[in-house]
C-alpha cells in the first residue's frame, strides 16, 4: 500500500512540475508579446474593408496637398494628428475622401494615365486589393517616371478612406459567442 501511495504522489508531483514550467512559459510569452508591442517596428494598420489585408501603416502616411481638391480637412488617423484628407470629385461624378501614404500594398494596373489628375504633373494607376481586387485608390509618379509600375521616392498613393478599416477596430468587430465565454 505504501508503494501505491508513492507512485500516487510522484505522479501528482510530476504533474504540478509540468504544470509550473507551463505557468512560467506561458508568462514568458506575454510578457515578450508585451516587448513586441512597444516596439517601434509594430506600427497600426489601414486594413482593406472588404476582406482584412493589411494596406498601409501610420508611417507612411504623408500630406501630398492638392489645389484641386473640393475640401480639404484634417483629422487624427492611426494615431498620427494632423493627416490631411481631401475630397474629390472624379469627371464621372464620383466623390472620394482620399488620404496620401508613401506606400501601400496594393497591386496596380499596368496602364498610367495623365488626363484627369488630382496632383498636376502626376500620372496615375488604378490600385486595388491584392487579395480581393477592391479598388483602395490610385498610385501617383511624376509624369517623367520611367520605371514602369516601379515605386520611386517620387510615387505616393491617393487612397479612398471610406475603402479602409483602422485594425483596432476591425479587431473590435469581433464577438465571441457566450457559450464561449467564461
């Protein structure tokens, strides 16, 4: 009977080891996840509305001002006070609120046009979604560009507001079911 109760305890105290070192990795990697989000590198993100992908970050919006705007305002977006959006008016009609980012990550048509710019002495292409093919926007290069679809320092993106999510609140759209809950 002895015997049992020993091989009883060892596994009882084999257990709660194995359940401590879980304890103390598990503790580990929240607080390095923690380290992560401080980190200057982890930056938020303008995520496409349609299906999710990350488009643009907060560093790399940029105020490219436009005298053909209609109205020009400016707002806090991603954290960053300040970002100048723009209406305009496209010649179907069309109205957009655009802001300007140095980069996104969209794909863009082959075709560049000058007719019709908002920014005179830019072409522009189409750029949509590279998952779902929502059009976010246009890519902007100066009319000399050479480079085809190529990005330079030169080239900006015009992306429609009302096309992207803020990822704190897309993220904020989820809801767990009560069953689920604790």
């Amino acid at each position: 009977m002895a015997a049992s109760r020993r091989g009883r305890r060892s596994w009882f105290v084999n257990i709660t080891r194995w359940k401590a070192v879980w304890f103390v990795l598990s503790v580990l990697v929240v607080l390095q996840g923690d380290v992560y989000a401080q980190d200057d590198e982890w930056d938020d993100f303008l995520l496409c509305r349609q299906c999710g992908h990350e488009v643009t970050t907060a560093v790399d919006l940029n105020r490219v001002a436009s005298a053909q705007a209609l109205r020009q305002r400016n707002d806090t977006i991603l954290g960053i006070p300040g970002v100048l959006i723009q209406l305009f008016k496209n010649p179907q009609a069309h109205v957009f609120e655009v802001i300007t980012t140095k980069h996104a990550d969209v794909r863009k048509f082959d075709e560049s046009y000058s007719t019709a710019t908002w920014f005179p002495g830019y072409s522009w292409r189409i750029a949509v979604c590279p998952r779902c093919a929502q059009h976010l926007g246009w890519s902007y290069e100066p009319h000399s560009h050479k480079h085809g679809k190529t990005d330079t320092e030169e080239t900006f993106y015009g992306l429609i507001l009302n096309h992207l999510i803020h990822q704190d609140y897309a993220d904020s759209l989820l809801v767990v079911p009560k069953s689920y809950r604790s």
